[in-house]
C-alpha cells in the first residue's frame, strides 16, 4: 500500500523568506502523480503544485517549486518569497496511475505559519 | 465555472440519526469523490464514482455508510444510525479523468452529539 509522510507538523517563516516542506512516500509502482494541496482557515482544499513521476523536470507555479527525487521518493515544496496568505495547512499527496485509478492519498500535513 | 459545491456546510446531529450530505460536482466532470478529514489528520478516501458507477469504496466505508450518483450527476453520502466517531469534515472532489487534478468543495461539517 502506498503511504505518505510529512515529518513536519508545524514550521513558521518570515514574510519575503523562503520556506521547504518535507515529503516522502512509498510506493512500488512506476508511473504516478504527486501533488501539493493548500488548505488555508476557510478549509477548502486547493492544488498549489503537480508532478508526473515520468517527467525528470521539476514542476513550477509562480512562488511555488518543488524538488522531486524519484529514486528518493521524496517531493518537497519551496515557497519562495513567502506571503501572509500562505499562511495554510499544506499536503502532500499521491495518486497511483493505474490500479485503484484515482483516489489521492495525502500525508498528515504541514500547519505554515508566515508571520509579518 | 462554478466550484464543487456541498450542503449542507454544517450539520449537528443526535447520535443515532440518519444525515445525508449532498454534492454537486464541477459541471462535465465525470469522476467524483468522498473524502473524510478530522482536526489534524489529511483527508481520508472513502469512495469515488465514474459517471453513476461506483467503482471503489474504503475499508472505512461502512454498513452504515451509503453513496449514490444517479444519473452520473450530484452525489449524496448517507450516513445511518449516526456514532460520535462519524464526526468530521466530508469532502466532496471532481474531476474530469484519472490522473487530471481533483478539485475539492468546502466540505461539510457534522457534529454527532
């Protein structure tokens, strides 16, 4: 079974700095998706960033980068340039490309906290 | 375009009664999902349909648990016979085929007491 982990259940940064998000996970299959959701006070669950696991290139959204480690299994975010708005719980999250065909699998989550 | 939309957005129940949630996903998409998230934990899948076919439900989609998709269109996720367990946030998400990004509504709050 797939898993997903964040070791960092809290972490702070100071507005205009940069800040990485720690994931790993766990998988036997090849092809997959890995994705970052922002869920902010209001609670609605927002896609911040993707990555296809056969694409080598690191995926980018504006202040939003992540490094993707295949052989590692790990997908960490960068958030650079860091604004109150950010202010959110993140998770990392994990879909199998076949098999179940799309049920997303998330970490427990990173509470940010930008502070001014 | 129009969110996934879900009702209601809160819901405060005696143990031992039924609920019912509803969700209307993004118009034309063809996948919708059911989640369930409590205080400090990420979502967990429960179950998700293609059109009006429900192709996977989670272990933790019990007999108590029922969700249908007439018509390929809303969803409703009952829950019967209520425990103070069920309470948490069920999150509705559509999309539009496997491996296409999953967009979540603003979930629905219930409170067992």
């Amino acid at each position: 079974a797939q898993t997903v982990t964040q070791s960092q259940p809290e972490m702070s940064v100071q507005e205009a700095e940069t800040v990485t998000l720690s994931c790993t996970y766990d998988t036997s299959e090849s092809n997959y998706y890995l994705f970052w959701y922002k869920q902010p006070p209001s609670r609605q669950m927002i896609l911040v960033i993707r990555q296809e696991a056969y694409k080598q290139q690191n995926a980018t959204e504006n202040r939003f980068s992540v490094n993707f480690q295949k052989a590692a299994k790990s997908f960490s975010l960068k958030i650079s340039d860091s604004q109150l708005g950010d202010t959110a719980m993140y998770f990392c999250a994990f879909m199998n490309y076949g098999g179940s065909q799309g049920n997303l699998i998330f970490g427990k989550g990173t509470k940010l906290s930008v502070k001014p | 375009d129009t969110g996934v939309s879900q009702n209601p957005r809160h819901k405060i129940t005696k143990r031992g009664q039924n609920v019912t949630f509803r969700c209307d996903p993004i118009s034309e998409h063809n996948r919708l999902y059911w989640y369930r998230q409590t205080l400090g934990q990420g979502p967990e899948f429960l179950t998700y349909f293609q059109n009006e076919a429900q192709l996977e439900k989670s272990r933790l989609l019990s007999d108590r648990f029922s969700a249908e998709r007439p018509k390929g269109s809303f969803s409703t996720l009952e829950i019967q016979r209520t425990e103070q367990g069920d309470s948490a946030m069920y999150l509705c998400a559509s999309s539009f085929l496997v491996g296409n990004t999953i967009y979540f509504g603003e979930g629905s709050w219930l409170t067992v007491v």
